[in-house]
C-alpha cells in the first residue's frame, strides 16, 4: 500500500515514516498540503494520506477540503495525525469523514489506525498468485493476460488525456476494458467502470465527462500496479 504523509515535524514525520516503512508501506513525505496536492496529482497510486493539522502554508484542513471537492480525491482515506482534542479538530474539518490518531505518535496505535483506515477499501490489484489459482491459468498464460490488460490500460490512458487537452468526450468503449479488470482481479477500477456501463442510458458522455478525472486516475493507478508486477 502507498502512503502520502503529510507532516511538517521532521521528527513526527521521521517516526510515521519509519514505523510504515518496517510493517511494509511504500510512503511519500510532503511538508504542507501544497506539496500534497503536487503529490496527489503526480502519484495515482496513493491509497491513504496521514496529514497533521496545524503546518505552514496550506495546512491541514484546507488540505482535507481540497481533496473532498476532487471526485478522482475524495474517497481516499485520510487519517488525521494531530495533538488536538478528536472533538476540537472535527470543529475545524467542519465534519469531513477523517479517522484520527492522537499525538505523541505511537507505532502501535498508529498501524491499527491505518488498519482501520483502509479496512473497507477495495485493492487497486489482487494478489496475483491467488488469481491464477482462481481461474486455474499458469503464469505463463497469465503474464499474456496481463501484457494485453496492459495494452488496454495504456490505450484508455492515452484516449482519455487526448481528450482531456482537446476538452472533448468522444465514444469510449468500456467493455474490454471492464472484462479484463474482472478477470485479473482488479476490483477498484471494476466497480468505477460498472458505475459507468450502468449510466449509459442517454447521458453517458455525460457521465463519462464528469467521471473521467476518477477513471484517469484509477487507470494510472492500476498501470502502476501491473508495471510492478511485470517488473
């Protein structure tokens, strides 16, 4: 799982990031939220963001306010990682939907909240070891799969920012695409593009255009996923 800490403290962020890293969490560290939200946009494969409150420049809680109004944002995670009172800093996130961990960190506490956290988030990629016992495939046949998974993803990447510079929504077949994220197991991008063949009635270049920002991001996510595994 990837982690964006965001973390002014040197010394906070040392100990979250040491703790992560050991119990094998790939972590990024930014020091306020402007640097997050440059994170954000450049890494697709954040899955959950531990931020403090209180830092210099964007702090916390616009942090928090910036992703919920991004739909590509708004359903990951956040673990808020604050020396306030619970009550005191959900007055301040004006009741956005954060997890907390209190300070002085510790290591104990802090991997059960990040358990927590991303309990009921569905995996960008199944393992694939269990895929390929599940549909009774060898690697060899798998890893064939998975290059032409690959070559859809790429192509969808390539569709969608085409027309993100050109500000157009051309026709976008979804179906191969939807076929292929069920059969390896990728069940996050799966449940966005059934979201999506489930609107076709009438408006969905519509849907597609409001939702294309969360597909990009989902497909660079799960490009990501596949290069480690074909790495």
């Amino acid at each position: 799982m990837n982690i964006l800490i965001v973390e002014d403290n040197p010394i906070s962020a040392t100990v979250i990031e040491h703790t992560l890293d050991k119990h094998g969490y790939e972590t990024l560290t930014a020091h306020d939220g402007g640097e997050a939200l440059g994170y954000l946009e450049s890494h697709p494969e954040i899955e959950l963001i531990i931020t403090d409150l209180v830092m210099p420049n964007t702090d916390g809680v616009e942090l928090v306010r910036r992703i919920k109004e991004r739909k590509e944002w708004n359903a990951i995670p956040i673990l808020v990682c604050t020396s306030m009172r619970p009550e005191n800093a959900n007055e301040r996130l004006a009741g956005q939907d954060c997890k907390f961990v209190l300070k002085p960190i510790k290591s104990e506490t802090l991997l059960q909240k990040v358990a927590e956290a991303t309990a009921e988030q569905r995996k960008v990629l199944q393992d694939p070891a269990i895929t390929m016992t599940q549909i009774g495939i060898d690697p060899e046949a798998f890893d064939e799969v998975v290059d032409k998974f690959s070559e859809t993803v790429n192509e969808k990447i390539i569709r969608l920012e085409q027309q993100a510079d050109k500000g157009t929504v051309d026709p976008l077949d979804l179906k191969d695409l939807l076929e292929g994220a069920k059969l390896v197991r990728a069940d996050r991008l799966a449940d966005v593009l059934t979201s999506l063949e489930n609107g076709r009635d009438g408006c969905h270049q519509e849907i597609i255009r409001a939702s294309a920002p969360l597909l990009l991001r989902e497909l660079k996510a799960m490009q990501y996923h596949l290069n480690l595994f074909t790495s």
